[in-house]
C-alpha cells in the first residue's frame, strides 16, 4: 500500500511539472531581446540575413518538428555562424515555447 501511494504520489508530481510547462508569454521577452535581431519577429529572418549567415526559417516544419532538448542545444551551444546565446532573459524552454507559436 505504502509504495502504491508513493508511485501516485511520484506520478502526480510528474504530472504536475508536465502541466505547467515553459511560458510562451515569458519567452517573448527573450526572443525579442536575443533572437528576433537575427531571426525575424515570427521567425522568417530578412533576406540578407539568411543569405549571409545561413539563417534559417525558424518557423519551419523541420525546425518546429525538433525536440525541445535539440533546441535548447543550439541556442545554448549554437550551430553553424550561430554563437551560443547568453544573454538570453529567461529560460531556453520558455523561448521554445514561444518560438512553437510561429507554427505556418
């Protein structure tokens, strides 16, 4: 009975976490300051800018379709003639959060 309540209890928790989640909202703040200079205010960056760095439609299928983790791994790491962000306001996942909004 003991470990039954703990496993509800461990589940629960776990649950929880998974509901609350990353903020879109909280991420807006974040891109805007760190991401939207290079990759546009919905994620199409300016034609020069893609041309010269090979930045990438952010908003696309194949970028939206990434986990989270892989994400979080270029803004923190970089890819590519991207630097790894650190000035970023706020967390990685709330940025992603907010960056899944842009879906076409």
């Amino acid at each position: 009975m003991k470990k039954t309540i703990l496993t509800l209890a461990a589940l629960t928790a776990l649950s929880c976490a998974a509901m609350l989640g990353a903020d879109a909202k909280a991420g807006q703040a974040g891109y805007d300051k760190s991401c939207k200079g290079c990759h546009g205010a919905t994620g199409v960056p300016s034609p020069a800018m893609a041309k010269a760095m090979g930045v990438p439609e952010i908003n696309s299928a194949a970028i939206l379709a990434k986990s989270d983790a892989d994400l979080v791994k270029v803004i923190k790491e970089g890819k590519g003639k991207m630097k790894p962000v650190t000035t970023l306001t706020g967390s990685a996942e709330d940025v992603i959060a907010y960056v899944k909004t842009f879906k076409k």
